[in-house]
C-alpha cells in the first residue's frame, strides 16, 4: 500500500512538472530557430525577431538574446532588436531590455533608453478591455490618469493618503476606544486568614 501510494504521487507530480519543461524545450527550439533564420540572413535580423516574438511572446527574453547573439549586434543593433521586441510585446518590457543587457552589457545605455521612452509613452493606465496594464487609457476608459497613485510600500504617512492615525506605525496593539478593560487584583487583605 506504501509502494501504491508512492508512485501514486512521483506520477502527479511529474504530470505537474512535464508541461513546465515542455514549455522551456519550446523556447530552446525558438532561440535555435532564431540562431539559425539570422546566421542565414543578418540583414534581416528585425524582421525576424518581429515575427518571432508576435508568435511567441513568452518567449521574447530567449529570442532577444539569440538575435543578438547570432547577427553579433553592435550597440546601434541592440537597441533596434529590443525596440522591435518591446513593440511586439509591450508587456514583456523589462524583461526584454534585461535579457538584452545580459548577453551585450556594453550596450547597457541604449537599451536603457529604449525602454525609459518606451516606458514613458506606454502610461500606467488600464484599459477598458479588463485592466490590463500598459494601456495608455486611464481607470474610465477615456484617457484621463489618475494624478496621484499610491505604492502601498510606502512609509505609513507619505503619500497622498496623509498621515496615519495613532503614528508613523499605525494604532497600538488596541486601536483608540478599544482599550481592554482594567482588572485590580483582590486586596492583599482578605478575611479568610
């Protein structure tokens, strides 16, 4: 019954790991395919990053990097290539310009603007189609931003919230008007001794 129970589960949870290697293989033969489309014609290296990451865009970091590696890019075609790759896939923003400085660190800078203009122009609204970041919509579908947003990281008091009541670090342990009530203790004298 132990043996039973054993394989029972080493099954389910290789039925839960195969389709997460399966996705990693699929990434490998599109890297590969990417190797192999711009070693055979570097002038087209765009082109190809753009119809791979449309196709593909979970797998937009391993195609970034295989085009860059395969067409040997300067810092001019580094920046182009993730431009390409952000336009295809705005979600996939700081990956890609991550995935690009990881195989061309030299081009560190152009990149780096790339995805700061890109960044810029992509706004922090929602869409109407859900509330998918990266729109350039705001919250009431008509392109109007909210001025402020809050991090809920910041410090207690920072922000356009205002100060929080009871301190920097909020209420006590009982909040104002909850406070438990008072016991005394029984006097020291009693008459039973």
């Amino acid at each position: 019954m132990k043996n039973t129970i054993k394989y029972a589960l080493f099954g389910a949870v290789l039925a839960l790991v195969t389709p997460a290697q399966a996705a990693a293989l699929d990434c490998y033969k599109v890297s590969t395919a990417v190797k192999k489309a711009v070693a055979a014609n570097p002038q087209k290296v765009l082109e190809v990053v753009a119809a791979q990451v449309a196709q593909n865009e979970s797998c937009a970091c391993e195609i970034v990097k295989a085009a860059i590696v395969a067409s040997d890019a300067d810092k001019k075609l580094v920046a182009s290539i993730v431009m390409t790759a952000i336009t295809e896939a705005p979600e996939k923003l700081r990956i890609i310009g991550q995935c690009a400085v990881a195989v061309a660190p030299d081009a560190l800078a152009e990149v780096q603007a790339v995805v700061t203009k890109v960044g810029a122009n992509a706004g922090d609204g929602y869409s109407a189609k859900g509330g998918e970041k990266g729109s350039a919509k705001g919250a009431d579908g008509a392109g109007n931003t909210p001025a402020v947003a809050s991090n809920p990281l910041d410090f207690p008091g920072s922000g356009p919230v205002g100060t929080t009541l009871g301190g920097p670090g909020g209420f006590a342990l009982f909040p104002p008007g909850l406070q438990p009530p008072v016991v005394t203790p029984p006097s020291s004298t009693s008459e039973d001794l």
